[in-house]
C-alpha cells in the first residue's frame, strides 16, 4: 500500500526561527511530490511541486528539497511569521496515474510570538 | 476567476438522510474530486472524474455517489447519511502543466458534515 509518513505530527516554534518538517513516502514508481499548507478551516493550497529530476525547490521562504533515492522530502521554513501557523501536507502521486494522490496527515506548525 | 466553491460550508444531519453537496469551478478544469479529511489522517479520495460524462472510484466510495453532466458541475450525493460519514469534505479541480505533465490541484473551502 502507497504510505506517506510525515514527521513530526505538530511543533511549536517562536517567530522569526527556522524548522524543518520530514516526509517518507512508499509510493512506487513515483511521479511527483508536492507539499501544500492548510489554514484552520480552509481548503488546502499547493506550496511546491517536484518530480523525479528535482532536488529543491523554493516557494519564498519554503524550501523543499527531495531524495527520491531514499524516498525522502523536507520543507524548510525560514524566518517564520505568525500567518505560517498551518498544517503542512505532504503528498506524493504515482507516475502510473497522477490523479490519485497519497497524503500524509500533516504536521501542524504553530508560530508564537 | 471564483476558483473551486463548495455549499454548504456546515451541514448537519440525523442518520438516514440524504444530501448533496454542491462543488463548482470556473477554470474549465477537466479533472474534479472529492475527498474527506478526517483527524489524524490524510485526505482520502472518494470518487473522481476527469471529464463530463466520466466517474471513478476512489478510496473510500461507499455511501457516495456522483455524476458529472457539465465541465463545471461534481456534486457529491450521501445516499443515506451515517455517523461515520463525519467530516471534512473538499472538493478539488486540476489542469494538467504541459511540460512536465503534472496536474496542480486546487481545493474549495470544504463542507463540515456532522451526522447524529
């Protein structure tokens, strides 16, 4: 079964600092990997798209950096504001059918003043 | 451009009803899905459609149905509402990038079912 395993399930971080979110994923063969952000109460909204050829790619201060190797990927936030408080998701498609995605279950980011 | 909408954005219902909720995008999308987020999970993909006329299952179908008879229209039908149809449900269209053939996918705001 195609899992996608995120890591950690929240954390708390003071403004302004950096944090590093993980993502394991068992999907094969692999097509892409994109991270989204959810606001509380709001659909969510794709922050990065990366496919095999793709190491890192940055949205502003997010930076995702992918190992399809190891089937490993990581968003950076840098320098962080109190509007990055959200769930972040990773997920992962299949190259065999792009449509139907596989998504973690988020880590939640709260930025405190 | 309103993106993806979706009505209601609460609903409750006491089990055995039935409802329909409401999904629309005006961005000639070909590809629609629904999908429920429930706590401590990820979203799971309920049924899917990539154009008019065409449906497929998803994940999790039991309980739903669909029909997609305009480009812009997906409403998703709860033939008879049960507690464990409790959650979080977002809509989603996607074009396709013509270099890369990735399909970005945008979410509608989300309709929150309560059945008792």
């Amino acid at each position: 079964k195609n899992q996608v395993e995120q890591s950690p399930q929240s954390l708390i971080i003071l403004e302004g600092k950096n944090c590093t979110l993980q993502c394991n994923y068992t999907v094969s063969p692999f097509s892409n990997l994109r991270w989204y952000k959810q606001d509380t109460g709001r659909g969510p909204v794709s922050l990065t798209i990366m496919t095999f050829s793709e190491n890192t790619k940055s949205n502003g201060r997010y930076t995702a950096t992918l190992d399809a190797d190891t089937k490993q990927s990581s968003l950076h936030i840098t320098a962080s504001q109190l509007s990055d408080s959200a769930s972040y998701i990773c997920v992962v498609s299949q190259r065999s059918n792009d449509y139907k995605l596989s998504f973690g279950a988020g880590t939640t980011v709260t930025v405190r003043a | 451009n309103a993106g993806v909408t979706q009505t209601p954005k609460f609903q409750v219902l006491k089990t055995g009803q039935s409802m329909t909720l409401q999904c629309a995008q005006d961005m000639n999308h070909e590809y629609m899905s629904w999908y429920r987020q429930d706590p401590g999970m990820g979203l799971r993909l309920i049924h899917y459609s990539v154009g008019a006329g065409i449906t497929d299952q998803g994940e999790v179908p039991n309980g739903y149905n669909v029909s997609r008879s305009t480009t812009e229209d997906f409403p998703l039908r709860l033939l008879s509402a049960a507690p464990s149809q409790t959650s979080v449900y977002f809509c989603a269209s996607s074009y396709k990038y013509s270099i890369t053939g990735t399909y970005e996918q945008y979410f509608g705001p989300g309709t929150r079912l309560t059945v008792t």
